[in-house]
C-alpha cells in the first residue's frame, strides 16, 4: 500500500502523545485532587493515542491482506467505525455521569469523537480514501491532545 508510510507516522505520533500521560500524572490542580472529569481526560489521553495506533495498523494489515486497495480500506474504515461507535458511546456515558455535558470542555471532549465515526463510516459506505482514514485518526487523536490541554490548563490555574 503506498501510504503505508503516511499510517506509521500517525501511529507514532500516537505512541509519543500517550507518553504525555506520565506529564499529566505529575501535575496537581489547585485544591489537590482531579475531579472525575479530569480522570476521564487522563484516560482519554491513553486510550485513544492507543486505538489511533491500532487503528492505523489495521488498515495497513488488511491491506497487505485483500489484494484491492478500495476494498482493505471499506473494511477497515467499518470495522474501525464499528469500534469507535461503542467507544463513543461508554466515553459518552463516563463523561455524562462525571457531569463534563454540562460544560463546554466536556463537550469539547466528546465532538471529534463523534465526527471521527463520521468519517470513518463515511469512508466505508462513500469515500474509501486513504486520505479520509488518516483525517478521521487525526481527528480521533485530537480527543488525547485536547484532553493534554485541558489537563495541563486546569493545573496551571
């Protein structure tokens, strides 16, 4: 697949941004403890850099697998849109109960989520792109360095 190169360096970048997390973990917000919120986001930070880079293999495994570049790419892009269908939905309800609907960073948290699903089930009925693959993992992995922002923000205030 020629943008197998393209799918490696946002896995690598993935890889580099859940290293942040270590940042996070050192950090205290004014009165000492994070609020649930602020866990979810420390979490968020690991877990999607992770699906990001598991992701971006994906496509880059089924590719070598199917012999037709369209068809390796509608596969991954449903079977990515199926998983990130349910992450959006238990991110949604942690995010829900720690009460993060209420506030514009909460919401912040959750909508490029839902526009990475809508990408990348785009790309598997519509578009079958490489290019919109890469965008909806980029797009996915700016929940981790939104999430790094916040985080850091909230300490430093």
């Amino acid at each position: 697949m020629l943008d197998e190169a393209l799918l490696l360096g946002i896995a690598s970048i993935a890889v580099a941004i859940a290293g942040f997390t270590a940042v996070t973990a050192a950090l205290t917000p004014p009165g000492g403890s994070w609020s649930p919120l602020h866990r979810i986001r420390q979490r968020a930070i690991v877990s999607t850099s992770f699906n990001v880079v598991f992701e971006a293999l994906l496509l880059v495994i089924v590719g070598a697998w199917l012999p037709d570049a369209r068809q390796a790419i509608a596969l991954s892009s449903a079977l990515t849109a199926l998983y990130a269908a349910w992450i959006v939905v238990s991110r949604g309800r942690q995010i829900y109960r720690a009460g993060g609907l209420r506030t514009w960073a909460g919401r912040l948290l959750y909508v490029p989520g839902i526009t990475a699903l809508l990408l990348f089930a785009a790309n598997a009925v519509v578009l079958t792109s490489v290019a919109a693959y890469a965008l909806a993992l980029c797009v996915q992995l700016s929940v981790a360095v939104i999430s790094f922002y916040q985080l850091v923000a909230a300490a430093s205030s």
